[in-house]
C-alpha cells in the first residue's frame, strides 16, 4: 500500500455526555468486545497500509491504554508501526491541538520524514468496514487532489454531518457543515485521502493564516480551486459521536447480517486480546436476542440489549432494551429499560431505571456498595 | 554469562489415548477444555504467573494443533528476546536420531536447551492437567529445604491411591520409597508429576539413566535412581484444585465442574488469569427463542436453539429448536435445527445436520473399547459430519465425513463406532 495512515480521535465531544467524561470518544466500547478505533485501524491494516499514526489529546488516557500495543492490529513491524501523538512542549509551542488541521501541522516531522506519496485520513470514531485499495486507485483515476469518502445517508439527522454536492463527475462543488437545510442527502464520512505533499503543502499554508481545521480551511475553502472528489461508499457506515448514534450502532448488532458483515465476512475487525473467561449463564438466566460478552456473568433476564465484557447481572434482575458497559455489577431485583448503564458502575438491589420508549438515560454509579 | 534461575519443560508429548477419539489427531495438550481453552494453557499460564519466563515444550505425537496454538506464545507474553517459549520436537543429530522414548529420555534429548539458559533450577511439567499453582512457592519450599529434588504431591483417597504414583514419607516430607501404582499404598499422597531438580543433580541423573534405560522414565528410573543414591527428595504438598483429565469421564466430570454457580475452580478471578490464544473476538448472540441455563459460553457463539448444563466452545452455531443437554461442545461446530444432543462432546468443527439425535438409548457399554466408551458419552471426531436425521447412540465413536448410507436404517446403535468411508470432511 502506497499510503500512510492518520486517524483523528482527538476532538472533545459532549454529546455522548457522561459517558465521555473520562473517555476519548475513540475509545468508546462497541459491540461488545470492540472500542471505536478498532474498526478505523482494522480498516487501515486489512487495506495493507502499515504505517498508521493516532492523534489525540481530549481524554487520551483510556486510548493510549487500548493502544499499548500494537501486535493486535499487526502494526508489531519494523518498518512503519502505530504511533500515538499527543500534544508536547518543545522549545517553541506550548499549545493544545486547535484544530484538526493544527493537530497533523503540529506532527509535521511524521508526514515530512515518511515516503509514502498518499496519505489516508480517517475519523477515529465511525463504524465501517472499507478497502481503501479501492478508494486509493479510484483517487488516482480520477486525478483528484483530495477524495473523500461520502456515503448516502437517509433520515433526519444530517445536520449532523458534512453534506457534500456533486456533479456528474462525482466533483464535489459545494460542501456544507452542519448545515441546517441540507441540499442533499450525500454525507462525507470523514475519511479522506490527498497526496502526502500536497498535504504538508496546504497544512503549511493555512497555518501561517492561522487557520486550524481540515473541513473549513481545506476542504470548504479550496472546494473550487482544488479537485476534491467524492468517493460513495454506500455500505454499512454509523459516526458513533450522539447518544443515540451511539445507542443504535450498538444494537445494530443484533441483526444477523450486521454480525456477518463485520466478525465473519473476510477481512473481519481486530481488537486487543483482553483475557476474560467465558461468559457464564446460572440457573435463572433467561437472555434473548441480546449480545453477551467474554467474562460476563449472567443470573437474570436479559433481552433485546448488548452486555460488554464483564458485566454481572444478579438474579431476579431484569435488562431490556438497554446497553451495559464493561465491569458492571447489576445486583439483585433490578429492572432497567432503555438505559445505557456506563463501565465499572455499580447498581444496587432494587434499582429500578426506566426510561420512556424514544428516550436513553445514562447511568453513572461509581459508589462501592456492600452485600 | 546470563542465567535464569529456574527453566520449565513442558511434557507436552503424550497421546493420552484414554481420551479415545478426541486425541487420535490431537495430542492431549491441545484439547479443548472449558470453552476456549486448551488443556496446556494452564500449566503455560501457572508459568508466567509464576514468573517462570523460560519454558520448553515438548512435542511428539500429533503436534500440528499445538504448534499453531503456542506459536511464539504471545497470549502468554512468552514471546521474549532471551527465554520464552520453545517448541522442542525430535530431531535427528549425526550420531542418533530418535523418537523421545520416555519422559526423562525427552529431557536428555534436550540437555543442551537447558544448559544455554545455565539455570539453577530446572522444573518439570505434564501439559495434561487442570490447576491453577504457583511454582515459585514450590521453589521456595524447595530451596528452605535444601532438597535435591522436590515432588509436588496431592492427597487422593486412600481408596483410589492404587491408580497413581505413590510417595511415601518421613514426617510427610522427607521421601523414603516411590511405588508406582500400588496394590496396597502405604500413604495417600499422590505425584502430579510436577519435579522441581537443581539442575546439576538432574544433568548427571539423565546421563547415567540414559545409558542403562533405553527408554528413561522420571517415575520409573530417574527417581528411584536418586533415591537409592540417598539424594535429598522432598514432597510438597498442594492443596488447590487439581484434576487430572486423562479419562473421558475425567475430562467431561472437570468441564461440567465450571457451570457450577460457584465452581471450585474459579477461572473469574481476576488474579492469577488463565491465557489462551484468542482468535475469536465477537461477542456471544443469544437469539429471540433461545433459553440458555447453567452454560458457559466461548467468544462468537451464536444460539438460537436451547442449551442446558453444557460447555460451548467458540464461534459454535446452534440452529432453531435444537436441544443441548449435558454436553461439551467444542469450537467452530455447526449444529444445525431440530437436533437433539444428549451427554455428548463434539470436536472442533464437526457439522451436525438437521434433526440428528445423538446421545439417546440404552446405555450399552462400548463393545470394542469398553474401558473408554463406558459412562454414557458419545464423542465425535474433529471436522465430522453427521447427515440428516442420523440417529446416534450412547458410547458412540464416530470420524469422519459420513453420507447417510453408511447408516443402516438411520441409526447408530449405542456401543458402537463408526469410522466414515469417505475420510475427513
């Protein structure tokens, strides 16, 4: 592969709420066994690019952890590799990342010291499965200066997203951020690909006016003097960075073909080893179609929810609907309804927490309690 | 010159040909056990938690599963620059080329592994049983005791203390007689073939041992050997959970011991981890007409029938209404709808059709190999595969890629085996 790899998981996000206070967006948990970031570096190593760097800054701790090595992504090599890159002082910057843009100028001697003619720029937080082979050689056939990958999105909440328009060609001549009427229904994914000097040459430039993001001093601003093209990947594709984006890729996975597309279809997505036992189901455990994870112990009912690894359902307890993440002990004579229940809580006997059909509540329960 | 105070050899050679068909093209070592395990990773694990970072494996029969297993052993963080695992197969050098013909024999064989690490200790293991023990006290034990060597002992009833190697001791400690099976013991603890040699007392016994045996035995020749010699051999005495799993029954008894709502050997405790390699990684789906009660479950599973008091391995998929009961599933077998399986154990990617019963009948003792096929269970072979609406017994054998022909009337009766025509699926 002729392209080195960056993925962007810097970005503080407020919108997961509490469940992002202590953890990089990035490093959210999915579907059960997976973080976030799993599914953009899986991607870059199944496309055969072997040099990958992960910028980050807000909340890094939990990802650099889920990164300590890199021989799950078989990045182990010695030629190229994972690198983390955080914020540092050196003798003439003592600032944060402003921007995306900023966050990639501020690791210049990477892109400078690398021999790659491409670079691919990925999100951290999307889940997807993509060949960026094939988005490479249709870069390269179109002589474009940036592609990126966009993707048909149909519903309400596209004022989420960059909406891009294009004409016959698959040029994209306008592109919008967030807008509030959208012109269209064609999305960019956030990953893009673009000549690694052209790169460096463009970061350079619009450092100097002080300028820090990719989407509005790249992207937005030279869409009529560059030739930014859009590559449609419509597949599976979900940005995890809203509740109830959040909450729906998760249980997303209980459709079947979901499940195939992902852990079965060649090539499937990596995760860090994590050495838990098997999951276990007492007498009185009755689950149905929910997901269960490694180290999970399970003595009450469970249905239609995704359980992480390490979650401890007492008996008589009843799960529905709901996501809970890694560690969580739920006690005994529990009911929880359309709740994402976060990691290393603790839930006592009798809870009860019922949300509104439509609705997510959040639980956050750190308190020790005892039996 | 760098050392290491204590190497391990692992015993991993051995058929274990009491398991039947689970280990004609496997060895022992590398059954499945307890989900997603393998028999060896406990005593891989016991090493690394141990601190024990240098670690032989020898391997003989049918190593291919193993091989690919251990690789480099990274799941045990024992892929190191100086030390870590080693497999150890048999080789042939310009004087002799032999197969390893004993335990002991194997060690000789592989002497010079052992002395490029100098150690102080070398430390001998069977790659065949379920425990979770830490080698290093055993070491202090047998340091504080100056001993030449130290034998790990279990106490095991007096009435079944026949079966194994007994030890018998002065003040329970100092050992004065080895008895290989008994007729008429004379104490209750047992050897679990776990040594604890100063390597020089070791070196010198196989060196001699190697010229009078041709097949030299650590319980046979080099123990009694140094016994006689008047070497110090000290019993330390373990008290954990240990299961030996060399019987069918054995092996089927331990995998149920883990359902228990509290099981002895607790393999959810967060200290002293029991690594394997982890290949599989999705999470377990449990379908909207599933019932699963009393099982553990293996990463990757996806159930839409009902599972009762069994062990599923990985990336298992069982289809609608179909009925699990008792049973050891292992990883990568498809059982498909409307079957029914009883007090079974499948291996590893083995198909089993649509409306197959299995395990149901008279229990009829195995007819051609009684002392294996006795209890009840029936076993299939790895990568087997069972037509349609096949009716299978009780103490049932069956290998291979079977077409529906090969059945009369359907039915297998209990007792008996069947080895398919057309070979391996």
């Amino acid at each position: 592969m002729r392209a080195l790899g960056i993925i962007l998981a810097g970005g503080k996000n407020e919108r997961l709420k509490d469940l992002t206070v202590n953890t990089a967006l990035a490093a959210m948990p999915i579907a059960g066994s997976y973080r976030a970031i799993d599914f953009a570096l899986s991607n870059m190593a199944n496309s055969g690019i072997n040099k990958v760097a992960v910028v980050t800054q807000y909340n890094s701790r939990p990802l650099v952890e889920h990164l300590s090595s890199s021989k799950w992504w078989d990045f182990g090599r010695k030629h190229g590799g994972l690198f983390v890159f955080t914020p540092y002082l050196t003798h003439d910057n003592s600032l944060w990342y402003r921007g995306t843009a900023d966050a990639i100028n501020q690791n210049m001697e990477y892109l400078k010291t690398s021999h790659e003619p491409y670079a691919i720029i990925s999100s951290g937080d999307a889940v997807c499965k993509i060949d960026f082979n094939k988005v490479l050689a249709y870069h390269v056939e179109k002589r474009a200066d940036i592609t990126i990958v966009c993707k048909h999105v149909e519903g309400e909440d596209l004022h989420r997203y960059g909406v891009v328009q294009v004409d016959d060609d698959n040029r994209i001549n306008e592109f919008e951020e967030k807008p509030i009427i959208p012109m269209g229904n064609l999305v960019s994914t956030g990953m893009y690909i673009i000549r690694r000097r052209l790169l460096i040459e463009m970061l350079e430039a619009i450092a100097k006016e002080e300028r820090f993001d990719i989407v509005s001093d790249i992207i937005i601003r030279y869409r009529k003097q560059k030739k930014i093209y859009a590559y449609v990947h419509d597949e599976y594709w979900k940005s995890v960075a809203s509740l109830p984006s959040y909450y729906n890729a998760n249980l997303d996975f209980l459709d079947k073909d979901v499940r195939n597309y992902f852990f079965r279809q060649d090539p499937t997505i990596m995760s860090k080893v994590e050495d838990e036992p098997p999951a276990k189901f007492n007498v009185g455990s009755l689950v149905r179609n929910s997901l269960s994870s490694s180290g999970c112990i399970i003595n009450g009912e469970v249905h239609n929810s995704m359980l992480f690894r390490k979650v401890f359902i007492g008996r008589n307890s009843i799960v529905k609907n709901s996501i809970i993440l890694n560690g969580t002990y739920i006690g005994d004579n529990c009911y929880i309804e359309n709740c994402i229940v976060d990691s290393k809580c603790n839930i006592p006997n009798g809870s009860v927490h019922k949300a509104e059909v439509g609705e997510i509540e959040i639980i956050v329960n750190r308190e020790p309690f005892y039996l | 010159m760098r050392k290491k105070e204590m190497v391990a050899m692992l015993l991993a050679g051995g058929q274990g040909s009491r398991l039947g068909i689970l280990t004609s093209y496997v060895a022992k070592p590398a059954v499945a056990f307890g989900g997603k395990y393998r028999i060896i990773d406990f005593a891989l694990s016991n090493c690394i938690n141990s601190g024990i970072d240098t670690v032989g494996i020898l391997t003989q029969y049918q190593p291919l599963q193993l091989n690919r297993h251990i690789g480099i052993g990274i799941p045990w963080d024992l892929d190191r620059n100086y030390g870590g695992a080693t497999l150890l197969p048999p080789y042939i050098s310009s004087e002799s080329g032999d197969w390893y013909t004993g335990t002991a024999n194997a060690i000789y064989q592989n002497m010079s592994f052992i002395d490029y690490y100098n150690p102080e200790y070398v430390i001998i293991l069977g790659g065949d049983h379920i425990y979770k023990m830490d080698y290093e006290m055993m070491l202090n034990y047998h340091k504080q005791n100056n001993a030449d060597v130290t034998i790990s002992v279990y106490k095991v009833p007096l009435e079944e203390a026949h079966e194994f190697g007994i030890l018998n001791t002065e003040d329970g400690r100092k050992i004065i007689e080895f008895e290989e099976k008994p007729a008429n013991p004379k104490s209750d603890l047992a050897s679990m073939g776990i040594y604890i040699f100063n390597w020089s007392t070791l070196k010198s016994a196989l060196k001699i041992m190697e010229e009078t045996h041709e097949n030299s035995d650590f319980g046979k020749h080099i123990l009694p050997y140094l016994l006689e010699k008047g070497a110090n051999l000290i019993a330390y005495e373990f008290d954990g959970f240990w299961k030996d799993v060399g019987t069918l029954e054995a092996y089927w008894q331990a995998n149920m011991e883990l359902i228990d709502l509290v099981p002895e050997f607790n393999l959810y405790e967060p200290y002293w981890k029991i690594y394997t390699k982890n290949e599989i990684q999705p999470p377990q789906f449990l379908g909207p007409d599933s019932n699963v009660e009393t099982c553990i479950l293996g990463d990757g599973v996806e159930i839409e029938g009902q599972v009762y008091n069994s062990v599923i391995g990985s990336n298992v998929m069982i289809g609608k209404n179909t009925i699990i009961r008792d049973s050891i599933i292992m990883s990568s077998t498809i059982i498909k709808d409307n079957a029914v399986i009883e007090r079974s154990i499948i291996s590893e990617g083995c198909i089993i059709d649509e409306n197959v019963v299995m395990g149901v009948g008279d229990n009829t003792i195995n007819v051609e190999f009684p002392k294996i096929y006795w209890s009840g269970l029936t076993v299939i072979g790895e990568r087997t595969y069972i037509p349609e609406g096949i009716k299978i017994g009780k103490n049932c054998s069956l290998y291979g890629n079977f077409t529906k022909e090969e059945f009369t009337d359907g039915i297998l009766e209990s007792g008996t085996n069947l080895l398919a025509k057309g070979g391996e699926l």
